[in-house]
C-alpha cells in the first residue's frame, strides 16, 4: 500500500475506478480506523494524522459514523436455537455416516468367512456343544465367555437357535422397532408441516422436539399435580373451607350455597340421563351423541368441583362408569370430552386409572403416529382446523396430567406444542376470538413463550371480553376463570367481574349448567393448590 | 477437527459463528426470520462442505465464503427484477431506492416504535448502497475481515475493495449528513 501525499480528495462522488490497482488508491481514514495494511503502513498512515488535522478532523468524523453503524444488530428469536440445535443434531448423524472411522477392509472377509463356516455346521447338525463336553480343558482355560456365548445357544432336535445376547457385539446402540417407527412418523409428520400454509405448527413440532426439559420435573409434576387435586378435594367436602376460600377473595359466602343447590340438581338429572342410556339388562347403548357426551362429562366435573357429598356420590360414580363404558368408541374432540371427567375422577378417587392410561395413550398416538388419514392425507382431527377451540384447550389441560398415568411426558408436550402452535395458527388467521385465547391460556399456559411477552399480552387480550358479556358460552368464561391463578396479572379484576356471573339466567342445558357451576366454584376449585395454601 | 474424529468441533464452529452471521445476513436483508434461515442454511452447507475443506487455509476465511456465496446465490433468487448497474455505481437511484420486497421485510410497529430516526436513516443509507459495496462494507466494517481476505474473498483485486470502501464510506456520510439537514429544516419549518 502506498501513501499519497496528496490523498486528501475523494475517489469520486459516485464513480470510482473500480480495477484499480490496489497501489493506485489512496488511503483512507477508514483504512486507518480498521487498522488495514501492514505495521509500517498503519504507521505511516497514523503519522500522516497527526501532521494533517484536516485528515483528523476526517478520522474522527468516520469514527463517529463506524460508530453509529456497529449499532446495527438483531436479537435472535427464541426459535434459533432450536434451529441450530437441528444441525448440529445433523451434524452428529453426518459424522457417523461420513468421517466415523470404518472396520478395516480384511475385516468384512474374515468375518463373513466365519458367518459362512458356522451356518454350515448347524445345518449339518454339528453339535458345538459336545465339542466343549468332551474338551473339559479348553473349557476351564475359555472360562465365562465361552460359556456365555454357548449357554444361550441351544442346538436340540427341532433345531431351535437362540443366539446369546453376549454374542453380538455392535459398535453402535442399536435402534429398537419403536425407536425406527418413531423416527419414521417424525419424517413423514416433517414432511407434511412443511406444506402447511403458516409455520405455526412446524415451529411447534421442531420446537417440542428440541425441548427436552428435565425428565424427573416432568414426571413428577402430574404426579404431584394429581395428589393435590385429591387432597384439595377432600378440603373442599369441608363448606367452611369452600366459604373461607370465597370470601378470601371478597366473593360472598351465599355463592356456595347455590353452587351446592346446583350440584345437587346436576346429580339428579344425571342420573337421569344415565339411566336413559342404560337399558334393563344393563348394557348401554353403543351411539352417544355429542349432547349426552358433554352433559355427562361436564356434570362429573361439576360435581367434583361442588365438593363431595354423599347426595351426590352415586350421580358421581355412574357418571364416571358411564365415560368409561362410552370412551372405547370416542376418538379425536369426542375422546379430549370423555377424558375430561374421566382425568378428574381417577385424580380424586383413582377409578378408572386404567382406561385413563389406555385411551390417553390412543389420545397421543391419535395425533403422532402417521395413517393412511392422519398427517399423509390430512391432518389429525386434534390438529385440523375445525376442532372446538375449547375442547384443544381441555386437551392441554389433559395431556399435562397424562405422565401421572405412565404416558411419555416428552411425546404429551409434543402434543400440546403442536395444539398450540394450531391454536396460534387461528391468530394469525385473524380468528383472535377469547375462546382461542382461554384456550391457549388454559391448556398450554406453560408453553406461552414468556420471553416474547406471548402470555402477558394474551391475559391483557383476554380482559377485554367480560365474562358476563360471554354469556352463555360458559365453557370459555371457566377456561378463562380457572387459567388465571392467583397472584397473575388482572386477576382481581377477573375476581370482581366472576363474582356477578351469580345473578344471571341459568343455562337450560346439563353442560351449560355444569360450566356455570365450575364458573362459580373457581376460588376453590379453580387453582390446583391454592386451597391448600390457603386452608393453612 | 470434525473431520479428524471430533464430531463436537462443529458443535464449537456453531457456537463461534452464530450470533456473528446472524448479524452479518441481517444487515443484508433486514430480516430476522430470514437471516436465521440463512445462518441454518449455512451451518447446513459447512457441514455438508466440510468433506472438501483443505485444511492449509484459515477456517475464518472457509466460513466467509460460504457465507458470502450463500447471502450471493440467495439475493440473486430474491431479486424481484433484473438490476442493471455499473461496478462504479455506489447508490441506487432514487427510483430503485426500495427494491426489496420481501415477504416479512416490513418492520412490524414494534420495530418501527423501536427503530429510532437515527436507526431508520442508518438503515435507509445502507439499504441503498449498491450490493457490491454493501458486501465489502460488511465484511470490512463488521465482520472486521482484512481487505486482502475481503479480495480473496470476493475474487476481486484488492484495490477494487479499497475503492469500494471508500466509495461506501463516503456515500453513507453524505446520505446521513443530508438526512440530517432534511431532519433539521423540517424541524425549523415546523417551528416556524
């Protein structure tokens, strides 16, 4: 780099010799800035400043301006790791594949010549065995390998072979049929989100993928969660304690008295309806329509959150036999609905705890596991966009307590991230209705992305819709009520507008009724835990 | 290293580099969602192009030119319409001062309430610097690449990256400097 002395005037003002040759162009105090030549000329340069302020004055200015500039950056989004974490996931797979050192090449033959050696003097009937019965020597000089690689090997007249697992020796873990079929749902459920319109539930799926969490928290959560729902409901038998968790929160002691009026009209038509669909010999009829589906499961919810009575026991009892008779035959939003109460039950009695696990599993696999119909022709029914946004909400709320049932945590969260990601979906498609927002809210509010402000600004969204003003779709209003625990953001305001639910019209239906009962059960039934809290 | 037998040197190369692409694609597209694409896709080509790394030369320099032939390939797809500019050309013309128009590359509120004046003009004056100076400014200014790998880079003589340094340099200070004096006449004016 040479130094003109005369350097002081611009290359150009929009034209500048473009194939110059690097020793033509003078230097600039940019050059300077970033210190760009060798020493001598960084040098040269600096003592060519300082004996020309007109060039200082010039370093300063474009000081200022790299200055300003360097400004100029981007915070990454919460998803970028999860992107890179994908590569390097890659990455892993790529070296085994590619740079892994390989077995040496004589090795294949030797091996192969062996393989070939020994199937030939098994199907001649060589026995092996008697080789090493009558060689006791080599036996006691081979010791413990020998005898564990022939102890499993058993070689009788109907030539049965079992291969001692201690004979096979592989150099990686190998991959078992569950973890190949998983592998292959995850490729072609990749494959389908990549044609979504919207990158909602593709981010959600990458994002659950990647998000492995702690794996005891994530056991032991549902299960703690499970233990408090049956303590507290053993709390709430108590009126006293229904009454003080009321007026803890300004709510009058008066509301108990017809929440308790309702449970016990709920039980009674109940057990009507159960009795309907029971015939004389005891069987139950095979077709449950929507209607008696929810009436049944939103009473058994209503009645638990009531508090126990024995009133209102056998209503209880019948309503959780009669879910677990129907549920075999439910599938997609009908088996979230069935499973609602069924959850609740096996939580405070442990009724049911079997089919629970059973069709909580059906309820995952439902969504992950690839059909002929699910994800290669459509997509599953939990995740399409006709599902109740009220019912995903619920399926949420469902799945987050399924580990307590010994279903994979990881594979639940991976349900609920792809529900929510459906529900966000809705969002950006303009559909910001509050049941979408209870709904996330609700079932996945410990998915919300808390960084991004995601969960403050649904609660503050969620305010503008009165909960008297959502009347009668009360199965929203509970979402809203029971997903704002104490202590979060507007939840005094929420407590104030909850308490006049009390002086409107009733609902005409079971369903309707059971979701108005929840509605004003909330202060001590609503938040898992907060009885207990405050009993002591 | 990753591949000599140690898979976790990639896992190194992506801690290293992150944050330095991401910034390095977004000040070339003024996207976030896209620049971390383009930072996954180039972490997804080293891998794949680290069979053909040699290693007697520098790993920044390897990372620099993928990069750079990625953010090329990808401005090349994006452009909306054919660009006709001489190398000498600094600037777009006033006219083609807006050329982008990507899906996503216009500031949501939040940025726009974020984005303070200074910010918004900064931004202005780069996006309307030419790509070939824009790419030399990045590389030198941000990306702090000598002028020689800058060259070595690009494939062009290391004076023409000098020239274009300049050029750049210049043209930003005149773009800001006549931002200002806009932003200072319309404030009189206003007062007045």
């Amino acid at each position: 780099m040479s130094l003109h002395p005369n350097s002081n005037q611009h290359p150009n003002n929009g034209a500048a010799d473009e194939s110059a040759d690097h020793d033509a162009v003078a230097w600039q105090p940019i050059d300077l800035l970033l210190k760009q030549g060798t020493p001598d000329e960084v040098t040269a340069m600096r003592n060519e400043v300082n004996g020309n302020p007109r060039k200082a004055l010039e370093l300063a200015d474009t000081i200022t301006l790299v200055e300003q500039f360097r400004l100029l950056s981007v915070k990454a989004s919460p998803e970028f790791a999860g992107k890179l974490q994908d590569v390097v996931l890659h990455s892993d797979r790529f070296y085994r594949s590619h740079f892994q050192p390989q077995s040496p090449a004589w090795l294949m033959p030797i091996v192969s010549g062996l393989a070939a050696a020994a199937t030939f003097l098994l199907l001649w009937g060589f026995d092996v065995a008697q080789v090493w019965r009558s060689n006791p020597e080599l036996t006691a000089v081979a010791g413990h390998e020998i005898r564990t690689s022939l102890s499993g090997m058993t070689i009788g007249d109907d030539r049965q072979i079992d291969v001692g697992s201690e004979a096979a020796v592989v150099d990686e873990e190998p991959i078992s049929p569950e973890q190949a079929s998983w592998e292959r749902a995850v490729t072609e459920i990749l494959a389908r989100l990549d044609k979504e319109t919207t990158d909602n539930l593709r981010d959600a799926f990458r994002n659950g993928m990647n998000q492995n969490g702690d794996a005891l928290k994530q056991w032991l959560d549902p299960s703690n969660a499970m233990v408090l729902l049956r303590l507290e409901h053993e709390l709430r038998a108590s009126a006293d304690v229904r009454v003080r968790a009321l007026r803890s929160r300004g709510a009058l002691a008066e509301v108990d008295d017809l929440v308790q009026e309702l449970a016990d009209g709920i039980a009674d038509e109940m057990q009507r309806v159960v009795a309907v669909q029971t015939d004389p010999e005891g069987s139950s009829q095979l077709h449950v329509s929507d209607e008696e589906l929810n009436n049944i499961s939103w009473g058994v919810r209503a009645l638990i959150a009531s508090g126990s009575s024995a009133y209102r026991a056998n209503a209880l009892r019948n309503g959780g036999e009669w879910l677990a008779r129907h549920v075999p035959q439910l599938t997609g939003e009908r088996l979230v609905i069935a499973l609602s109460g069924l959850v609740e039950l096996a939580a405070i009695s442990g009724q049911h705890f079997e089919a629970v696990a059973e069709h909580g599993q059906r309820l995952v696999d439902d969504v992950l596991q690839p059909s002929d119909e699910n994800w290669r022709r459509r997509l599953p029914d939990l995740l399409a966009g006709h599902a109740a946004a009220g019912n995903l909400g619920e399926a949420g709320r469902i799945l987050a307590r399924l580990p307590a049932f010994g279903i994979a945590p990881q594979r639940c969260k991976l349900v609920r991230q792809l529900m929510l990601g459906q529900l966000r979906d809705r969002r950006t498609t303009a559909q910001d209705r509050p049941e979408v927002l209870a709904a996330m809210l609700y079932g996945c509010g410990d998915l919300l992305d808390e960084a991004t402000g995601e969960l403050d600004r649904i609660g503050w969204q969620l305010l503008r819709w009165k909960p008297t003003r959502l009347a009668p779709d009360f199965g929203t209003v509970q979402q809203i009520a029971w997903s704002r625990a104490p202590g979060s953001r507007g939840y005094t305001r929420l407590q104030r507008e909850l308490r006049q639910l009390a002086i409107l019209p009733m609902p005409d239906n079971l369903a309707g009724r059971s979701a108005f009962l929840m509605c004003l059960a909330t202060n001590f039934a609503g938040h898992v835990g907060s009885l207990l809290l405050n009993d002591e | 290293m990753y591949r000599d037998g140690e898979p976790q040197a990639f896992r190194q190369l992506v801690d290293l580099y992150r944050d330095r692409m991401l910034q390095f694609f977004y000040r070339l597209c003024w996207d976030r969602q896209r620049s971390e694409d383009l930072t996954q896709d180039l972490f997804l080509k080293l891998m794949l192009g680290s069979k053909r790394y040699r290693p007697q030369g520098r790993m920044a320099t390897f990372v620099y030119r993928v990069a750079t032939n990625l953010w090329i390939d990808h401005y090349r797809q994006q452009r909306p319409r054919p660009r006709f500019y001489s190398f000498d050309q600094v600037v777009h013309a006033n006219d083609d001062s807006a050329p982008r128009q990507y899906a996503g590359d216009d500031p949501t509120p939040d940025e726009q309430l974020s984005d303070g004046e200074e910010r918004a003009a900064m931004r202005q004056a780069l996006e309307r610097l030419t790509e070939p100076h824009r790419l030399v400014f990045e590389l030198a200014v941000y990306q702090e690449r000598p002028y020689s790998e800058i060259s070595d880079l690009l494939d062009i003589p290391i004076g023409t990256v000098k020239s274009r340094m300049h050029n750049a340099v210049h043209a930003l200070k005149d773009m800001l400097g006549s931002a200002e004096r806009d932003q200072s006449q319309q404030r009189a004016g206003g007062a007045g």
